[in-house]
C-alpha cells in the first residue's frame, strides 16, 4: 500500500473529513473564509491560504473545501463573520469538519501567489 500525503489522502477522501489541528494559544491559523451556494444553500469556504501558516503545514486544509463546523459548531446557519470569530477565539485544538474541495465539485479559483 503506498505512502500518501495528507494532502492526497484528503483528495481521495469520500465524504466530510474531521480535521484536527493542534496550534499555539496566539497563532493564526492562516486562512480567509468567504461564502458561496453550494446545492442551494449558502456555505461557507475557505477562501485563501497564507504561505507558511499553520493552515498551509498542515496539508489538510485547502482553497474550495466546505467549512461543515468549528469546534463541534455547526456553520450551516453561521454568518461569515461568526465563522471568522469561532475560528480566532478557538484554543490551541480546533476541530474542523470540511467537505474537500475535491469532492463538492466547486469550482476552485487559482490560489493567489
């Protein structure tokens, strides 16, 4: 069975994925959210990665992956901006359930270099 990467384990992923990134109490995690329609409902996605971030390290987050919760906190009736609070006021573990972006067939904006 071959070695994969975080990143390509979560490409060939089915389904919603809990990701767990432990963190320093005062860093950033490094991503900027937006929203979008996805089957009819307003989600919320992640919209930038910084370079060198934890976000980035950890291998598992990426541009277009669904933000299905924070912390246990469901984002489906969650304003852009409480989803933007939830991930800054969140301890050193977050937990984050995202829907890859590799299986919600969005389409992806080339990430800014």
């Amino acid at each position: 069975m071959p070695v994969l990467s975080v990143s390509e384990a979560v490409q060939q992923a089915s389904g919603p994925l809990m990701v767990e990134i432990v963190k320093g109490p005062s860093a950033s995690l490094g991503i900027s959210l937006t929203t979008t329609i996805y089957r009819s409902k307003q989600v919320i996605i992640i919209d930038k990665i910084k370079p060198a971030s934890v976000a980035e390290r950890c291998g598992a987050l990426h541009v277009g992956d669904i933000l299905l919760s924070i912390d246990e906190t469901n984002t489906e009736h969650c304003s852009l901006m409480e989803a933007t609070q939830l991930l800054a006021s969140t301890s050193e573990n977050l937990k984050l359930e995202i829907l890859p972006a590799s299986q919600s067939r969005l389409p992806i904006r080339p990430q800014d270099t």
